[in-house]
C-alpha cells in the first residue's frame, strides 16, 4: 500500500536530504462515511527531501494511486475562483495556439470537467483524462468525454492511434501528484503534435517555501517543484520550457509552456529571468530549504495558541474548507475536537463525512449563520477572498476568520482577506 523511495523519482539519485518530517498523519482526502468509527484508519509518514542532483524537492512515501485517486472527494466545480480562473485559460490558450474545429485537446486529471467543457463550448474537441470514476462521471454528465484511467506511455499512444495527436496538451495541478514522473513525461512526448503545446499548472515551490505553505504537503502532493527541477525532467524526454506565467492562485503557481524539443520556440525573457532568479536565490542548494522545518513548527504553535486562548475565553470555534491541505494542517498542528467543533464546505461530496484523523463532521456552509461560532479557520486559505465574499452575511454578524498561512490574521467585518 506504501512504497518508501531511496532514489529521487526523477534522475534517480540517491542524494536525498531530509527537509522535513510531519509525523504520521492520515491520507488528506480520506473523509470518513457516516457510519465509519475511524478506529482502524490508515496513517502514513510523511517526510519532505530534496534531490542534491536535480533539485526535485518531494515527499519519501509513495501510498498506491489506486488507493488515493480511483475515487475522490475533490470537485473544481465547487470554487467559483477556479471556474473562472478555467475560463479565462481556455480563452488565452485558444488564443495563443490558434485552437478551432479541427484541433484536438487533452487534459491529463480533468477533474469534473470544469476546464473542458469551455472548449466544447467553442466547437473544440477534446478528451479528458482522469482515473477517479465518481468525477469522470460527473465530466461524462457535463459532455467532456473522459477517458478513466491513469495517464502514461500506454494511454498516449492508444488516445494518439484512435484520436491523433494533440495540439493542446494540459495538466492542471497534477503534475505534483505523479509517481512515475518520467513515464508520464514521455506519455506526454508521445502524445503531443511535433507543432503542439503542452501546457501545465503547479503550485510554485520558491512561495510554498516563502510563505511557509507547508500544509500543500501530503501524500498525493509526492513532488514540489522549481521551474529548474520540472524544466530538467521534460528535457529529458525531448520537451523544452519555452514560457512561463507567475499565477496567485493556489498561493502561488506557475502556468508552464513547453514544445517538442525539435523545432521548439526560443525561451522567453521571462524563463530567462526565473532561472536567474532561481539561481540567485540558491534554490538548487539545500542551504535555501533548510529552515523550513523550524518556520512550519513556529507558525504551528503560534496558531495553537491563539486557538487555545480563545476556547479558555469561552468562545466556539470551526474551520472552513474539508481540504486537503486542511487536513495536514489540522494533523500536523494537533487541532482536534477539543479546539474545533466542525467544518463547513460547499462541496455537496463532502458534506456529511467527517474529516481524516481529526473526524470532525463536514456540514454546509450554511450552518455558519445557523450556529454563529465565534470564529472559523479558514483551512482553504487559498480561496480567501471568495469565501470571504460569499460569508459576508457571517462577518456582519460579528464573526471572525482566521487565516493562518503565512501567519495568523484576522479577517472582520469590512475587511478583506
């Protein structure tokens, strides 16, 4: 169920350095069914390395895919930030690459098919790609045709023999999820036009560093990558970074372009200006890593305490976001139902589960208004302002948010995030 690696998942040398150790902690989207006591629930170490050869920082643990994704708890549809943020992508992509009736796109991890179904829109064809059944049948429902399986060569060359190759290619936060990095590399290389682009999303490894975003670690995030780290994996199956875009979303990403090698386009200035950045930061040394640990034990304890002060003041506190970084953040801090009484989430998947480890109950996010607890943790930081936005009627009646990444703040009434 869990392979542990002694060599980096993509060069494969076996200078790896421990960064940081979360302790053993549950699966991040394993929500418990009603009915389910938690008791023999599954926890896995969680140890954070970097790669002194290529760089590639990533997590030791390897828990089967089979397990983490043939069903999952995680629906795009339910952010309007990232519908929006899917919109506006497929306008700029049609746009750069020229994309009409004739053209052919996949995306690898489609999800739901919120990003797809706007190129259907648009007379597009295209083919989504995702292992997870239940959200394959919600794409399928949405009319984006949705492949279920795991991507690699073997899927790539049967989509390319009965569909042709792709002149668009995406990968939207799913590349940090890939065991077999160079399989899915070169599923990639053999899939793509020789005129084709392949474009990717992660969240960004120089701001999960920077704002010390620890709780995007856990099992199924198995790789947190620089732009010189990913640049070197693709090089080696006959793929070139020819642009790249800085994204806010998820705290910080990257939006990366690549061709096939062979006939690719120059860098552009701004590749040039983040490998130099890169460089000048010494994010291919260890040194830069090496103080995380102590920063993610620091903003832990901070955040325990002021949890703590507010529950001896009498006051009734609950989180906001069944995420899974919510999850590693209530693990790894040690938040339980002696601090929080439940979660709230708009996802109608996960309502009425309960939380992994901690086993608090998953409710809408309507009960807020309903219960008026004192203050809620906002566990999806990431979505602040949306949630902000759309829990005004919360804020007005003297509620309080608390973020906690990079540092704990309170968000009031007539206060942004």
């Amino acid at each position: 169920m869990m392979d542990v690696i002694t060599c980096c998942r993509s060069c494969g040398s076996e200078e790896l350095t421990t960064l940081l150790e979360l302790g053993e902690v549950p699966l991040a989207n394993a929500l418990l069914e009603e009915g389910e006591s938690g008791d023999d629930e599954p926890r896995f170490p969680l140890t954070l390395v970097y790669c002194a050869s290529c760089s590639l920082v990533q997590i030791r643990e390897t828990v089967d895919p089979s397990v983490l994704f043939s069903s999952y708890n995680y629906a795009s549809s339910f952010s309007e930030t990232m519908l929006a943020h899917a919109a506006a992508a497929v306008e700029a992509h049609v746009a750069r690459c020229g994309l009409g009736p004739d053209s052919f796109v996949v995306e690898v991890a489609s999800n739901d098919g919120y990003l797809l179904k706007n190129f259907v829109a648009k007379n597009i064809p295209v083919l989504g790609i995702d292992p997870a059944e239940n959200i394959a049948e919600r794409a399928e429902a949405a009319g984006v045709p949705t492949l279920c399986d795991f991507f690699g060569v073997e899927v790539a060359e049967r989509v390319a023999s009965k569909r042709g190759r792709a002149d668009l290619m995406l990968a939207n936060n799913v590349i940090a999820h890939v065991a077999d990095l160079n399989g899915v590399a070169e599923g990639f290389a053999r899939l793509l036009a020789p005129t084709g682009t392949a474009v990717l999303e992660f969240p960004y490894l120089g701001d999960m560093i920077d704002e010390v975003e620890f709780d995007t670690i856990y099992h199924e995030h198995l790789c947190y990558y620089s732009l010189h780290a990913i640049a070197e994996l693709f090089r080696r199956h006959g793929l070139s970074v020819v642009d790249v875009e800085r994204l806010s979303i998820h705290g910080g990403s990257l939006r990366l372009f690549l061709q096939p090698s062979e006939g690719a386009a120059a860098p552009s200035d701004a590749v040039v200006a983040l490998r130099r950045e890169e460089e000048e930061r010494g994010m291919t040394s260890v040194e830069f890593y090496l103080d995380f640990a102590a920063r993610v034990r620091s903003l832990c304890d901070d955040l325990v305490a002021e949890l703590r002060r507010r529950k001896e003041a009498g006051q009734s506190l609950a989180a906001y976001g069944a995420s899974a970084k919510g999850s590693t953040l209530m693990n790894t801090c040690g938040l339980g139902s002696d601090l929080l009484d439940f979660v709230v989430d708009r996802s109608t998947v996960k309502q009425g589960k309960r939380t992994p480890g901690n086993h608090l109950p998953i409710l809408a996010p309507e009960v807020l208004l309903e219960r008026r607890p004192d203050a809620v943790l906002l566990l999806t930081w990431n979505f602040a302002d949306e949630i902000v936005a759309q829990q005004a009627a919360y804020l007005d009646g003297g509620g309080e948010f608390l973020v906690p990444v990079p540092e704990l703040r309170t968000v009031r009434r007539g206060e942004t995030s």
